[in-house]
C-alpha cells in the first residue's frame, strides 16, 4: 500500500457545518485517520442542511453533509456528561490535532480547554474556528457567511455604484476558513518536529475574509483612498474590458477580454477570432481608448457575444491565448472535458445515498496521491469500532453509554 | 522568534497574487523565502492605482502597495533566467533549498532546464510545485490561468449577482487567495511525506480545480436533483431576512442574516413590535423566506434613519448576527481588529521615501510559534549579495560579472511608466467613494515624503 501523505495523523473533527469539516476533510483527503465526533441524538448541524438527496430532508441524505465528510470515521459523543468527557480525553490521549468550532468558552466551561487537553497530551494541536476569535470585543458576536463578507471590505466594493453591496451567491468564506485552518494545522504539526510540544491555534472567519481583501486595505493604507463598488458610467459590462464584465452568450455568460498575454495584442486579432473584421475602429485600438469609448463598445460586442455558444467562445479564445471566462452551470462542471481527464470526479457509494460521482483529487500527490476511502458516516457508524475494538469499551458498557445518551 | 517553518528554505518563483501570497504565508511563518525575479520585466504587474502616497517617485518598482503587501518577509534575488549564468545560479540556490515554486505556464520551466526532473537531479528530495491554471494535462492545459476568470469558470458566478440582473463579480480575482492558501497546504503535505520517508516530488497544481472543489454541494444537487441554480442577490437558500439594508449617512449600509425564529423574535423586539413584525406572512422562517420582498422593505424602511455601527451593537447584544458594511477605513480602524493586532505596522527603508505602512496580518494565532511580518517587501535586487555572496559563495569578481552579463540587477530595464490618475481623476470616473487626505495620521502610519 502507498503511503499517504498524513496518514500518520489521527485528527478529531469535533466541529460542525462547513469550515471546519472542510478543514478536517483536507486533512483526510490526503491520508489522516480523521474521526469525526457527532453530538448525540441530532449530529452534525449540516445533516440538517440541504441540498438533500431527491429533495427529501434526512439526516443521513444531506449532500452538504455528505461532501464534507467523506475519507471520516464517525462516531456520537455527549460531551455534556460525565463519562462523555472521560471517552473525550481518552480519545485526545491518542491524537495528534482537535479541531472545534463551538463558541468561545464553550470547551473550557466543560474543562476540556486547551490547557486541561494538553495536560492528557502534551503534543496535542488545537485549531479554535470561530467567527470573531477568541479575543476583542467582537469576540461574542454572531457570524455567518453574509456577517463575514460585510465585515470584511469586500462586500462595500463589489456590485453596482449605486445599487447594494453584493456578496457571492454561495457561503465562500466557509470554505476559505477551513482551508486556511488546514494549512495552520498542517504547519503546528511541522512545527512539532522539532518543538515536540502541540499549541493552540485560534482562528477567526471574519479575520480570513478580511486578508481576502488586503488590496483594498493595502490601497487605504497606501493612498487614503477607499474604493467603491463598480464605476458608474455605463453598464458594467465591458466598462474596461480586460477586466470587469459578464456578459450573455447564446446559452449563458462570458467574460470575454481583449487581453493576450502581456502586454495586451491589437484589437485587430480579437475582431479576427470573433470573425468580424468590420468592427475594427481605431476607436477601440488601446485598452484606453476601449476604456474611453466603452458605451460604443458594448454596442457594437454585445450583439455578437450574443450569437457564441459560451463554450464555443471559451475555446475559441483560449486555445489562441486570449484570456477569457465562461459561467459554468454545475452540469457544465459534471461535463467539463477538463476535469474528466483529470480525473476529477470520482465514485462514492453510501449505504443510503447509494452510488454518486463526487468532486474528488483537489491536487496530485504522486508519491502519496489522494484517494476515496471511505464515504461520510452515518451518524455513530463507528462507535462500535473505535469505542470498542480500538479503545477497548466492552459492549455492556457501550449499551450502557448508549441507554445513558452518552454515545 | 522560531516560527512553524522556520529551517526550511523556499524558491519564490512565482508572480502576480496566488503564489506570491502562498509564499508570503510560508515567510510569516518563518519560512526562509527567496523571491527570485527579473529586473528585466514590469516588478508591478499587479499594481492597481496604490503607489506609496499616490506618488511613483524615483523607484515606483519599491513603492507599489500590491506588490509589497504579498512580497513581504521575503528576501529578494534578482537573476535572469534567459541567461545561462542566471540558470546555474538558480540551480546552486535549488542545491540548498527544499521547495521551488512557480507559476508559469506549462512547459516554461523545462525548457529554461529548470524543470523538475532536471533539478530532481541536483536536490533529490526537493518539493517542486508548479500552479497553473488548468494543470498540466488535459485538453485545456495551455489555457491561461488568470486569476479573476476562475469565478466564472469554475461555477461560482452562476449563483453571483443581483436577481434582477444576471451574473456580476464579487471581489477582485476571487480565487487567487484560496489557491494560494490550498498552495501552503499543499506544499505543507509534501513536506510531510518527506520528513517520513525522505521523498520528494512534483505538485501538479491546478487553480481550477481548487476552486470547483468549494462547489461541492451545488454540483451534487445537480447530480441528485438535476437543480442548476441561479443568481442569488444576497439572498439565502432558507433564511430570511438575509440581505444588506441602507442606513443614515452616504452610502452606509447594514447586513442582517436572521438564522431561526429566536433570532427573529429578538430582532422584532428591537424594532418595537410594530404592526407588520406580527403579520402572519412573517412568523416562521419559512414564511418569512416567501414574502421576503416585502420583508426587505419593511426592514429597509426601518434602518434607514439609523446608524449602521449603533445597530449592529444593538443587534448582536440580542443575539442577532448583523454587521455594518465596512468600507476600507472601516475595517482598518475597527476597535476588534485593533484589539486583535490583524494589521502590522512595517517600516520601510529610509531611502524608498515610504515611512511606515500598515499591512494586513494573518486570520489566526499560533500560541507557540508566532508569525508575524518579517521584513518589508524586498527593494529589487535588495539581497543580491547576500545569497548570491555569503549563501552560494560567489565571489565579488563573479557577482560583478552577473551584473555585467545583464544576469542580475537592481533597476529595471523596463520601468513601467504608469501615471496613477490623480484623486480628482479616481473620483469622477467613479471608482472611489472618497479620500482621506490625512489618511497617514488617522491610520497612526508615517509618510517620509
């Protein structure tokens, strides 16, 4: 067998809906034994979220769910009795990093905080994802998705000049927190290679929003000027062609640009590729002059973007190196060529969702490369196996447990 | 102070924003970084209207607030790889490193003889990452990877943009930072791998993939219910109110996202149990969701006299996730994030005119191996001497030579001779909301000009 790439990382996933499941699917997707530890009864919050399999609310159907925690062992906890607590350090015993996702406090109050942790394992690495951290004034504030992108910068200059500010349509700061609390994780354990003691690590969604949009406070800091939302001339749509406009196609959106490599090519090429050599103007020669004659623009591109297949004039322009961008559905995605020769779906089967095709390998490892494992658990599918054979829990005391609601 | 990375040493052949912040992550951390350029090419490829104090000065390739802000901590080696002594330089600098990385296009790297089963061949244990945009396989592989296409291609504009009007961006070139931050993470599990068994290996890194990885739900509701989506707004797929409200003053603006019911009966009590807080259209999330048209409206016409800070306070006391709409100035002077330390005063070199500029910090804390900006953002050439000298032991004569050879340099042969507009010219096309003259005294930043 090949070894993987953290398959000597035993990693609890304690947390709940997406960023830190995201994180702790990260670390599993690329080898650790990740186990993740459910509260009783409900489970992780995500069963409860769509989108659901056949549209049917389950908590074992949650697609959201499920995606976020293939490649896991799961297994139920009350960590809000006694002999919960007490199977929650033995587990802490064996590990190597916990990630948790309840409010401030929250562990500490239970005595299970990082120094009560530590004190049972010493190497122990701790990541803390909360919406404001674990300091400030903030630091008992509510987030969530829409919270982070307002209080970020971002959101103030993004959309139209004189409309409201806008934010992506899908809760991208989720998975940008679990992503960075991989990469933080994946450091406190490098750095117990030669420290050989664990730490803590805190981290705050609304932080990792605010560093996604560290040009605009850059630019602030730099020149006192603080950028609003799209200019208000024209439409927005090729205002700036190089940079700024969706635009429809026949069946869809593009982003199309003029822009070649660098430094940008004649406007000539472009009108050749579209197959309209009759648009030339030296109006449009430069970017500028693109920029200053942009409404005369847009009248003259619109019209024939409107006629390309979107994914006709994706390639059209690629292929010769002109940059260019097409909105791709979800069944644009399932069909992309690209990502079939790349291998990027992958099968999953589960026992009540049956077989599903799933975005798999984020990156190649060749030495150590991702595989599908295992697909998400059912809730407490490993209790059995992990309080009994791996920690040796007799099955009167599991019966007990699970009469007791512990387990 | 020791930090998480600190011992390792990292190649930075990358531009633009993914990589170079990827690598700016891994300095913070310790990491010794080596950005190696070309003086023969723009250094402000990614300059955006953010020199220093809006002014170019003599050396606008220093004072460029893009480029310095994910170039920090690192230190900075200029050599010509077109140049065989720039290639066997960069050779003897891979003998002695761990990581390369590098974001050319495909095929670039190999035929400079710097690919990696080239340099597999000095540094046999070396982690080597090359981030492009589609990957090296693959019928779009020579596809250009531009950072800002990848909201579209990789399906997040198809839920992005207000209802009414079709899908629009969010942000800059949305996806960059997280491939960068993927990059870290990825170089990370290599280095893994290595310390176990002692092998190396080449990361085939695609950015489309990365981002087409964070749609996994939506790309499943395809799969399983044959539902494609459309654009959202700043709606949500089951709560409501969800959306951004306007309040008193120019163009200040409060989020509200209410999650279950007790939230919602904490925010009607705020706003005083009027008439409509008790309609029946409104008293479960699920009816609320329905009629939020005219929810919105009700709420609209509630905020519009007040303060967006004064009602976040008031609406987070009672458990209401809310949040003003922060521009940047916003965010810069926000007590949470002063609190917090998230941005770093850095000092620049006397010599660049540039004083002290605030830059953002990192989005967690580490108890015991502190990060934090190491140095400013390396002048070009800043550290010639030092790698290519004391690191690689080139002699004063040799270095001399590299010079001489157009190999290394510390001044561009291609300045960029951009004029950023003024602020008057910002203003009237739209882009700004406005400027603060003395933006260095309210920041507490310094300005050596």
């Amino acid at each position: 067998m090949i070894e993987s790439a953290l398959g000597s990382f035993r990693i609890l996933d304690l947390s709940s809906y997406i960023a830190g499941p995201y994180c702790a699917k990260m670390l599993a997707d690329y080898g650790a034994d990740v186990i993740k530890i459910e509260p009783t009864g409900t489970g992780d919050v995500s069963r409860q979220i769509g989108p659901f399999l056949n549209d049917e609310p389950h908590i074992e159907k949650s697609l959201l769910y499920f995606y976020l925690n293939c490649n896991k062992r799961g297994i139920s906890l009350n960590l809000e009795t006694d002999d919960g607590r007490n199977m929650f350090l033995d587990l802490i015993k064996t590990s190597d990093a916990l990630i948790e996702s309840f409010p401030p406090g929250y562990l500490r109050d239970l005595g299970l905080g990082y120094k009560e942790l530590q004190k049972c394992n010493p190497g122990l690495v701790m990541a803390s994802i909360t919406p404001f951290g674990q300091t400030g004034p903030y630091r008992d504030y509510a987030g969530n998705d829409l919270v982070y992108y307002a209080m970020s910068g971002m959101m103030y200059a993004s959309g139209a000049y004189d409309r409201e500010p806008l934010k992506h349509g899908h809760p991208q700061s989720y998975y940008m927190g679990g992503m960075i609390a991989a990469y933080t994780i994946s450091a406190a354990l490098f750095a117990r290679s030669w420290s050989e003691e664990g730490q803590y690590i805190d981290l705050s969604l609304q932080e990792c929003m605010a560093a996604h949009h560290h040009e605009g406070a850059t630019r602030y800091a730099y020149t006192g000027t603080i950028e609003r939302r799209a200019p208000k001339i024209g439409s927005g749509s090729t205002k700036g062609i190089g940079f700024e406009g969706i635009v429809p196609a026949k069946d869809g959106f593009i982003g199309p640009t003029t822009q070649k490599g660098r430094p940008a090519v004649s406007f000539v090429e472009y009108a050749e590729l579209l197959g309209r050599t009759d648009i030339v103007d030296p109006k449009f020669e430069t970017r500028e002059l693109r920029n200053q004659n942009a409404l005369e623009l847009d009248d003259v591109l619109l019209p024939i973007l409107k006629s390309w297949g979107k994914l006709d004039y994706f390639n059209t322009m690629m292929s010769e190196g002109f940059v260019a961008g097409v909105v791709q559905t979800p069944e644009d995605l399932i069909r992309c060529v690209q990502l079939q020769a790349r291998n990027f779906y992958t099968k999953a089967s589960h026992p009540i969702i049956g077989e599903i095709k799933i975005p798999g390998e984020m990156f190649r490892l060749p030495e150590c490369p991702w595989a599908f494992r295992l697909p998400a658990p059912l809730l407490g599918q490993h209790n059995q196996d992990i309080y009994g054979k791996e920690m040796g829990y007799t099955d009167a005391q599991l019966d007990l447990f699970k009469g007791l609601h512990v387990i | 102070m020791r930090g998480a990375l600190s011992g390792l040493r990292v190649i930075d052949s990358t531009t633009m924003v993914a990589m170079p912040t990827a690598m700016h992550i891994m300095a913070d951390m310790g990491a010794e970084v080596i950005k190696v350029e070309t003086h023969t090419l723009f250094r402000t490829e990614a300059a955006r209207l953010m020199y220093a104090d809006n002014v170019p000065g003599d050396q606008p390739w220093n004072r460029d607030g893009a480029f310095n802000t994910v170039q920090r901590s690192k230190l900075g080696l200029t050599l010509n790889l077109k140049i065989k002594e720039g290639v066997e330089a960069f050779k003897d600098l891979v003998r002695v490193s761990d990581v390369v990385v590098e974001n050319n296009r495909a095929g670039t790297m190999e035929r400079l003889g710097l690919g990696y089963e080239e340099l597999k061949k000095i540094k046999p244990d070396l982690i080597y990452l090359s981030n492009t945009g589609f990957g090296h396989t693959g019928p779009w592989s020579s596809y250009a990877g531009i950072g800002r296409m990848f909201e579209l291609t990789c399906g997040l504009s198809n839920f992005t943009g207000y209802i009414d009007e079709g899908p629009r961006r969010v942000g800059k070139a949305f996806f960059d930072l997280h491939v960068g931050w993927t990059a870290v993470f990825a170089i990370l599990a290599a280095l893994h791998y290595r310390q176990r068994t002692g092998i190396g290996q080449w990361i085939d890194f695609a950015m489309y993939q990365v981002g087409v990885s964070t749609m996994g739900d939506v790309i499943l509701d395809f799969i399983a219910n044959g539902r494609n989506g459309s654009v959202m707004g700043n709606r949500h797929p089951y709560m409501a109110p969800h959306g951004v409200y306007p309040c008193k003053g120019n163009d200040r603006w409060i989020a509200i996202a209410v999650e279950n019911d007790k939230q919602w009966l904490a925010l009607s009590k705020i706003i005083g149990q009027q008439d409509w807080t008790n309609r029946i259209e409104f008293t479960s999330m699920d009816s609320r969701w329905r009629n939020q048209d005219e929810l919105d409206h009700y709420i609209s016409k509630w905020t519009k006299s007040l303060s967006d800070v004064v009602l976040m306070k008031i609406l987070q006391g009672q458990g209401v996730p809310a949040a003003s709409v922060m521009n940047s100035r916003d965010i810069l002077t926000d007590p949470h994030m002063r609190a917090r330390g998230f941005y770093e005063m850095i000092k620049h070199a006397p010599e660049t005119g540039m004083g002290s500029k605030l830059y953002y910090g990192r989005p967690w804390k580490m108890s015991k191996t502190p990060s934090y900006v190491r140095s400013p953002a390396p002048k070009l050439g800043e550290h010639n001497e030092l790698i290519l000298g004391d690191l690689l032991g080139r002699t004063a004569n040799q270095i001399a030579d590299l010079y001489e050879l157009g190999v290394a340099g510390i001044s561009p042969t291609n300045p960029s001779m951009y004029k950023p507009p003024t602020y008057e010219e910002q203003l009237n096309d739209g882009t700004l909301e406005g400027y603060d003259e003395n933006f260095n005294e309210i920041l507490g930043s310094e300005s050596n000009d």
